[in-house]
C-alpha cells in the first residue's frame, strides 16, 4: 500500500514540475505604420432643423361631370387614361326633348313677331286717323270761333252758329277718340314686345338644355374615371366622368398644429416623392388651410408641385394618389457631419477609424441619421473635436499608427 502510494506521488510530481516552468514572453509587436491617409478634426456644425410631413400627391382643378338633363348616353368618346382639351366633346346625350322644346320656342317667336307686325301696321293707321282727326278738330275750332263773331254781329242765325258748334264737339270727340286708339295700340304693342322678349329668352333656354347633351371637357387634362356607358339613362347629379388637371400638381400634407405656427405662405420646401425614387426638388407653400382637423388635431398645408410659368417641379409626370414628404425648415441645430467616404458599413452596423492621442487608428462604432449631400449627420458614436480617418480608410486596419 505504501509502494502503491509512493508510485502515484512520484508521478503527480512529474506532472506537476512541467507546469511550474516559466513561460516565455511572447514578443510585443509593433503597431503598423500607415502613411497616405487623410485625417480630419469633426466639428459641430449649423444645419437646417426641418419637420417632415406625409401627404398625398392631387391634381390642382379635378371636375367631376355629371348631365344637367335627363337622357339616355348615346355616345361616350373617351377612356380612363386618355388626354383632353378644353371644349373637346366627351358624352352625347338623347337631346330630342330639348330639340322639341327649342321648335316650340322658336314656333312662339315667329307668332309673337307677326302679331309685332299686325300692331306695327295699326299703330301707323291710327296715327294717320289721329292727325287726321286733330285736323278737322283744328277745323272746327277756326269756324266756330269765326261763327261765334259773326253771331255777335248778327250776321249769322243762331241756328248756324249752333250747327257749327255741334260740328266742333263733333271734331274733339273724334280727336279724342283717335288718340285714344292709339294709346291702346301702343299698350299692345308694349305687351308684344315683352311677349317677344319671352319668346327670345325660351329660345335661349331650349338652346342651353340642348347644349346640355353635348359634354364638353372644362379643361385640359386626363380622365381619371369613367362611369358613363352607352346606354344608361343620365340624370342630373350622377358623375359620369373625372378630369383632372395632369399638368398641375400638389402636395397635400397634413401638418400638427403645433408646427403650423412655423410655416408661411410661400415658405421653400423640399419634396420627395416615393414613385420617383430618392431625389428631392424644391417647392414652394402655396396654401394653408386654416381649419384644423379635431380628430387629429393637425392643418393641411399644399405645396405647388410646379413653377410660376406653370412647369411641372417634378419629372416624369407626376398623378393623383402619389404618397410624399414634405421638409419644412424651422430652424437651425448643432450637428456632427462627416463624410460619406469616412464611413464602414458592415451588414447593420457603421463605423468609422478615429485616430487616438498616440496615432494609433481605433474603430469605433457609430449611428447615423439624415444624409446632407455627400456627408451624414451622426447622432451617437463621436464627439466634438475627435479625428477620424476621411480618406485612404481602405489602407488602415484597426491598431496601425497613422502617419
């Protein structure tokens, strides 16, 4: 038992002698110098603090057309997609009602003008009767008034003078006669002129139903929609198409209330537009809608997607129902930028090599945020005043000294 014991001794010792050695030091190296790399000292900077609103891409002048009279479509000369001109027709409507009502208009004006014509001839009559009339009275005013001197003289009976005096009242009675003929010929004549005036004015009426059977288009732009077909009766009220203006265009974003305070008419803004990709373009506010709404306690605020000679700020063409954002300036804030060459992106995380006291290249992760230009503001990961590598950042690996 004490051999045995004596055995295992011996050999954990010699297990044991191994591990009590010294080991070496391995060798320290030296850092990697890296020369042709470029430093920089980042720096707080200004920049334009803006606030993004979301929005919905519409068209200027959208007319939705409806028929003013009642009818069945005939014709429909247009589809969703195609290109109009103003005045350009569009929808034909059964327009025999109208056709008949103008006949009768027209039918009433012609009766009203012989009627016009009959008086006009009896006014002229009774003007000549008159003239006549106020002759013979001018007549037997003379001869009486010579009569009633002779009967002073004696020299006529008074039977004569009598007779004279009958023809007198005679000759003013048909003067008076005569003239009142002819006020009442006048009269007529006046309610002619207005029945005349009427007939005129049913005429114009008929001719504006009929027109209603023709659409035409109020602008020129594109149609949206279409519900009119062959067929179907129209009626007044009922859409039957949707032009809007295609060469038009704004954005409507829908801003908080607390922010509508920091934006004026005419305020510059930067739209982005999803369907046309990443870039921007400048626009300009050229509404603001001073009702807010209460659920979302936000106004609604339009930007003109075009210039003032009227071209379009965006291209390819824009339309209706495109998603955007709006960037509003509303002041200045101290931002860390650095270049985009600067950066190392690997998978989700981004870095940069910043340059310690001994020269020494360390990387450092950090997060980014809105891009300006060729440079990204960093919001964590870097401080004011620290050096990071801008340029040659393909040259360096982490631990060289930079010279």
């Amino acid at each position: 038992m004490r051999k045995k014991w004596a055995v295992i001794s011996i050999v954990s010792l010699a297990i044991m002698i191994p591990s009590c050695e010294k080991k070496e030091k391995a060798p320290i190296e030296k850092p990697t110098a890296v020369q042709g790399v470029k430093i920089e000292t980042i720096k707080l900077s200004p920049v334009e603090e803006g606030y993004e609103a979301v929005g919905t891409v519409r068209s200027k002048t959208t007319s939705a057309l409806s028929s003013k009279t009642v009818g069945n479509i005939l014709a429909v000369h247009v589809r969703e997609g195609d290109r109009v001109r103003t005045g350009q027709l569009l929808i034909e409507i059964d327009d025999r009602d109208s056709r008949a009502q103008l006949q009768k208009a027209q039918a009433g004006l012609r009766e009203v003008q012989d009627a016009q014509e009959e008086i006009e001839q009896n006014i002229r009559a009774a003007e000549s009767a008159r003239e006549a009339a106020e002759a013979g009275k001018s007549l037997a005013l003379v001869t009486f008034n010579r009569y009633q001197a002779l009967l002073e003289q004696k020299s006529v009976s008074q039977q004569e003078f009598d007779e004279v005096r009958a023809k007198l009242k005679i000759a003013e009675a048909e003067a008076d006669r005569a003239g009142r003929m002819l006020q009442a010929l006048m009269a007529k004549k006046s309610q002619v002129l207005a029945k005349t005036d009427q007939a005129k004015a049913d005429i114009t009426n008929a001719q504006v139903y009929l027109g209603y059977s023709r659409i035409l288009s109020p602008i020129n732009g594109i149609v949206t929609s279409k519900q009119a077909e062959v067929g179907p009766l129209a009626a007044p009220g009922v859409p039957l198409l949707t032009i809007e203006d295609n060469s038009h265009y704004r954005l409507e974003v829908s801003v908080e209330d607390s922010m509508l305070k920091k934006i004026r008419f005419d305020t510059p803004v930067q739209i982005s537009i999803d369907a046309l990709g990443p870039q921007e373009f400048s626009a300009k506010v050229s509404e603001i809608v001073p009702a807010s709404d209460p659920a979302s306690r936000s106004g609604t605020v339009k930007i003109d997607l075009f210039d003032e000679k009227g071209r379009s700020a965006a291209q390819p063409v824009l339309r209706s129902g495109l998603f955007g954002k709006a960037q509003f300036p509303v002041g200045q804030k101290q931002v860390i930028r650095i270049p985009q060459k600067a950066i190392l992106q690997d998978g989700q995380l981004v870095s940069v090599f910043i340059i310690d006291s001994s020269n020494i290249a360390r990387l450092r992760l950090i997060k980014t945020g809105k891009q300006y230009g060729d440079q990204f503001e960093v919001l964590s990961g870097l401080n004011d005043g620290d050096r990071i590598v801008v340029e040659g950042i393909e040259r360096v690996k982490e631990g060289d000294r930079v010279e």
